[in-house]
C-alpha cells in the first residue's frame, strides 16, 4: 500500500511539471468470469475494460497502456472506441504488443479533443496470484508531449490456485469435453475436478497421516500397558484390563467419536479438534491392540518362559528380554492391520468436522455436485493401504519360510492345550474385518 | 566343588497334584554335592515333574525341598536367587530362537548376575568351545541341528555357575545320531564333578556315569541305590518289570 501511494506521487510529481492537463482515468474494469458470484477471477480469461477521460484541449497520437504484471493481453483482442457525450465516436488506430501485460495504440489521425477514451481488452488474463489490480500507461499528446497517465481505480481480482487454472486449461480441451459428455466419466472421474481435488484431498491425506502417526505410537504403549493388565496375576488388574478392552471394543469408535466430540464441551471441556482425534484414536486402537499383543505373547511357547525363568530371570525380565522380543516379530503383520484399520477410521472424524481426507473431498463435493473428489480421496486412502498389505503379506511369508522361523526351538512337545487357547483367543481378538483375520491366522503358533 | 557328604538337595515327602490328580505322592531323595543320580521309571511316574519342583518350576502340594541351606518351598525364599545356581536342561531345549548361540548364553550373564557384556561373551564362548562349538557361536538356534541347540542350552545353563545341574530327558527329543554328542557332553560333566540330576531313558549314560540311580513309578520312590544294585540286583519286581520291557526293546 504504502508502495503504491509513493508510486502514485512519484507519478504526480514527474506527471506535474510535463503537463498539468493530464488524463484523468474514470474505470478501471474487468467482467466477471465467475458462474457463481459476480467475482473476477484472475488466471482466466475475462474483458478489461479501461476509460479515461481526456482534456477539452488534448488529442491523443499514441496510448500505451500497462496492464497488472502477469496479465496477458491479447494486442489483437483490444477495441479502442471514443465517446462524446452519448455518441460513439469510431477512431482510426492500429494496436500493437509492447509484451504480454503492456499494449501500445497508435491513432492514425490524433483522437479528438475532450473525448472519453474506452479500450477495451478481451480474452485478456488477469494475474493468478489476483489481488487489488489497476492499469497504468502513457500518452503522446498531439502537440508532442508525453502523458504519464496514473494508476486508475484497482479491480478486485480473486486469486486462482495453479490447479484451478489447470482446471480451467482442461474444461477448454476437447477431449476434456467429450469424455465430460458420458454421465458416469463426468460424475466420477471428471479431470477438470481430479486435478481441484488432488492439492486439497493431498492436504486432508497428509493430515489423516499425521493423525495415524500420532496415535500409533500411544495406542501402542496402551495397548502394552492394558495387556500387562490383562496377564496379570493379580485379578482386579485383570479384571480392569478386560472391562476396558471389552467395553472400547464392544462399542462403535463413531459412537466413541461422538461421545468424545460432542461429551467434552458440554463439561466445559475444550480440546482442539486434532488432538481430541489423536486421544480418541489411542484409546480405542490401544485396546484392540492389547488384544494383538496378548495373543502374541501367549503363542510363545510355555518352554520360552520356564527357560527364562529357569535362568534366575524374574517375570519382568524374562517378558522384556525374552518374551516380547519374539512376539514382537509376530505380531508386525497384525500390527499393520491395526495399522490400517486405523489410518482408514480417521475417516470417520469427517462426521464431527475434523478436517481429514474425507471433509476436504466433502467440501469439494458440495460446491461441485460432483463424485470425482470422493475417488481422489479412495486413491489416497490406497496409496498407504496397498503398500502396506503388500508388506504384510511379504512378512507373513517370511515368518512361514522355515529358513526364518524358528520350528526346532520354538515347538514344544505338548503345546496342544495352548494352541486351543490360541485359537480361541485369536479369534475374539480381530475387529470384524477381513484383513485382521487373515493376518491374526498366520501367527506361527497356529500353523502347527 | 567341594566333596563332603552333605546333601546339596534334599528332597522330603513331596507331594504334587495337578487337580485331582496326584503325580508325586511323597517323594524322599538326597543329592550329594559332586555326585551324579540319574531319575530312571516309565513315562507317567512323576520324574520329570519332581525334577521340575526342584527349580520351582512346578509349585509342590505339599513337602520341602532344601538347595544348599535355603528351604526353596519356604513362602519367602527369593526362587530367582536359587535358579541362578540351578542350571536345568529342557527335553525341547528352549533356546530362544531370535537370538544366537552366543546371545542365548549371554543374556541371562548380563541380565541376572550382571555381568559385564565382555565378561559374559568370555564367559559363554568358554562354555560352547566346551560343548564343542566353539565355531557356531553366530549361528541362530534354527541353522543348528537338534543335537547342537541342545548342547547351546548346556553351555546357557553352564555359564550360570550352577552348582547343580537338573537335565529332564535331554536327549528324547533327538535322532539317535545325535544323541552321542549330548551324552558325552554330559559325562564330560559329570568327569569334572558337577552335581547332576538326571531324568533319562538312557540305560548305559545310567549304568556308566550314576553314582546313585533312582527309580520311581507312581510318584513314590520305588528303588534307588548304585547302578549296580538297581540294574543288576533289583529287589523290586516293578523295577525288574521296568528293566525287563527296556532290554526287550
């Protein structure tokens, strides 16, 4: 701003002394190119209309005019027309690009003096970036003298994001419009829509990400935590372990969502939106997660312990240095179901207005009536699930190949009344979804 | 060692049930310090379950057992204490599969007697070269043959200091190929002195390295005495039943 107001007095200073009859700019404007609102949006094409009034004694030979730094103004798109009063005045002139944003009009024959000057630019492109936009120039009177002709009253240029204007490339191809021409390609894959969504929907996905990354971490100590509880051998501990895992995993985590979202202001509590998402995902991964690592720690076999134990090491030692090592191993293919049941539950946070992958293709989805948004989304959801089903599919096969396994030491000769446990145990531990019961059944102790 | 003839583990009326069903029904045995007493009876006699309740590896019912001066069934003896100095070895070995030969001997050196990593990795490549493996100390228990991991779980008992070593039918689980190894290790062993606990299916480790042999069936101590005494002189017709099904085999 201040910028401006010492380009404008620079400008009235140098415009003062040359000439005290100057041009006097009236509009400054451009038509809307909007189908929604009356804006201007820069980044796509629109008409610029600029007026200025000249004096009762100047006739203008030549008019160069200096669009916003950015635009591009097509020289053969710019109609110059004079205005007496109510009479259109046709004026003899040839018009000639100086560089993209910057036209110089020659007149053949001197304009008439005291006319309103309009020219007109269509197809013109006003600057992406938008913003508070005005047309400079210059002038060559009749007589010889040059006219520094100020900046004008701005327009208001809604600024266009590189997608946006990627958008508006598309809509303009033909094949764009043809393969728009079929209902389902329109209503689901439309280009002109992947290419708006794909910077928000990427936005919304590395937020879901970092929801995930946030709560594994917690949800997995939790779940060591609740597990510990869970194996106890004191029974209260034992029984405040199984009442959490069973209440949070006999409930929906859209109810929890719910009671935690809409709970909590109502006590007068406030947690930010990400946070609350980040605790409620930790809490409820956590149990499902005791649930993995409680079946990983029991399919160890009953040999490891009493070798341990018979070592002098106490139950905290032999569980941290020898038990949990090996569990460990077994349950990354589980883990990573966890892990992805999680990543794709963050959804779910859409319902109480937390933005994630889901709210920025919704909000897309609203102003376009459109599905691609939906199915950008779904890309994104895959780009994390696939890799990581494909890894977990790749160590599973790992821990089955005998090479890596561990069959001599693990196998104890009656491990018949722990494998029923197991399967019993592995088949209450698993959300009702497809991918944990293949990755629960692959646990080594199983197979035997 | 010391030689004397204080008993190292005395063994007093043992009884263990598992619910109703009563596996040892009050067991009496004496163990000198530096001597050698193999546990012989058919399957289902209670030897491997009274071997067990001497690390507290199964809680007896009722009786008392003394290692040393400390009464192990007594409520506040510290039972980690008295594992470190009994060394037991597993019919299925029990090594733990994720690590190697070296880190299974190591970790309990470091873990419970706090020894250093250094020590410790002295100390447990001593005890495998002992056991003959002194060049599969980076081997993981899967690349080693049964015979092998069984001797691996030695060596981890060994480097324990133990001052009694418990062996529970350590050589079943092997092809009779391997089995030799096992053995020899074991009247290596039992060469050098240490005070050996033995429930075996093994009738010549018996007759060639007890000193004392023991033969239960039922949960009670039917025979025992020297290995001459039981094997070639058995009073009892349940032992000379036992030892005439082993030589039909």
């Amino acid at each position: 701003m201040a910028l401006l107001i010492a380009a404008a007095l620079a400008c009235a200073l140098i415009a003062l002394p040359s000439s005290a009859q100057a041009l006097e700019v009236t509009a400054t404007t451009a038509r809307s190119n909007s189908d929604n609102d009356n804006s201007i949006y820069g980044g796509m094409e629109t008409r610029v209309t600029w007026e200025a009034q000249t004096a009762s004694d100047e006739s203008l030979s030549t008019l160069t005019l200096d669009y916003p730094d950015g635009s591009t103004i097509p020289a053969n798109q710019v109609k110059v027309t004079g205005l007496s009063g109510l009479n259109r005045i046709t004026l003899d002139y040839t018009v000639a690009s100086v560089d993209a944003d910057t036209v110089a009009i020659s007149f053949n024959t001197p304009t008439q003096a005291g006319l309103l000057i309009r020219v007109e630019a269509s197809k013109a492109v006003l600057p992406a970036e938008g913003g508070s936009l005005s047309v400079s120039g210059s002038a060559t009177l009749a007589n010889g003298a040059q006219v520094d002709i100020p900046n004008g009253p701005a327009m208001n240029v809604v600024g266009v994001s590189v997608a946006q204007q990627l958008s508006n490339k598309l809509s303009e191809q033909g094949w764009v419009q043809a393969w728009n021409q079929n209902r389902l390609l329109h209503m689901f894959f439309d280009p002109t829509i992947i290419v708006i969504s794909i910077p928000a929907v990427f936005h919304g996905w590395l937020l879901a990400l970092l929801m995930v990354v946030c709560s594994f971490p917690i949800a997995i100590v939790i779940g060591l935590l609740l597990c510990f509880l869970r194996i106890s051998h004191v029974g209260i501990l034992r029984f405040l372990g199984s009442l959490y895992v069973n209440i949070v995993r006999g409930t929906p985590l859209f109810l929890q969502i719910y009671i935690a979202f809409f709970g909590l202001p109502l006590l007068g509590i406030n947690i930010d939106n990400y946070l609350l998402s980040v605790i409620v995902m930790s809490l409820n991964s956590g149990a499902y997660l005791c649930e993995i690592f409680r079946a990983g720690i029991e399919s160890i076999s009953k040999g490891q312990f009493e070798a341990a134990r018979s070592l002098g090491m106490n139950a905290v030692q032999t569980m941290f240095f020898v038990i949990i090592p090996q569990a460990f191993r077994r349950v990354i293919p589980t883990m990573t179901s966890e892990f992805i049941l999680l990543y794709k539950d963050t959804s779910l946070f859409a319902a109480v207005g937390v933005m994630e992958m889901v709210m920025f293709a919704r909000s897309i989805t609203a102003t376009t009536g459109n599905m691609t948004p939906y199915i950008v989304a779904a890309l994104f959801y895959l780009l994390v699930t696939l890799p990581l089903t494909k890894f977990i599919n790749i160590f599973e096969k790992r821990l089955a190949d005998p090479s890596h396994g561990h069959k001599r030491g693990g196998s104890t000769p009656s491990p018949a009344r722990l494998t029923d446990e197991e399967t019993t145990l592995l088949e209450s531990a698993p959300k009702v979804d497809s991918e944990h019961v293949t990755a629960t059944s692959s646990l080594p102790g199983t197979q035997a | 060692m010391t030689e004397g003839n204080q008993p190292i583990v005395r063994i007093e009326d043992l009884h263990k049930s598992f619910g109703t069903n009563e596996v040892l029904r009050g067991v009496n045995i004496n163990v000198k310090r530096g001597e050698v007493v193999v546990i012989l009876g058919p399957s289902g006699s209670g030897k491997s379950t009274m071997l067990r309740c001497i690390n507290l590896l199964e809680k007896p019912t009722s009786g008392h057992i003394w290692f040393e001066d400390t009464d192990i069934t007594a409520k506040h003896t510290d039972i980690n204490k008295v594992r470190e100095h009994v060394g037991m070895v597993f019919q299925s070995f029990n090594l733990f599969p994720n690590l190697t030969a070296l880190k299974n001997v190591t970790l309990a050196q470091v873990k419970v007697l706090k020894r250093s990593k250094e020590e410790a990795r002295e100390v447990a490549i001593r005890q495998l070269e002992r056991v003959g493996l002194g060049d599969r100390i980076d081997y993981y228990p899967s690349e080693l043959s049964g015979g092998q991991q069984q001797r691996v779980a030695i060596a981890r008992a060994l480097a324990m200091d133990p001052h009694v070593m418990l062996f529970d039918e350590a050589t079943s689980a092997l092809d009779p190929e391997l089995v030799r190894g096992v053995l020899d290790v074991m009247k290596d062993l039992a060469r050098q002195g240490m005070t050996m606990i033995v429930v075996t299916h093994e009738m010549g480790f018996a007759r060639d390295v007890a000193d004392h042999v023991v033969f239960m069936d039922g949960g009670v101590v039917v025979e025992e005495g020297t290995p001459e005494e039981v094997f070639d002189h058995p009073k009892s017709e349940r032992t000379k039943k036992f030892l005439g099904d082993i030589k039909l085999k």
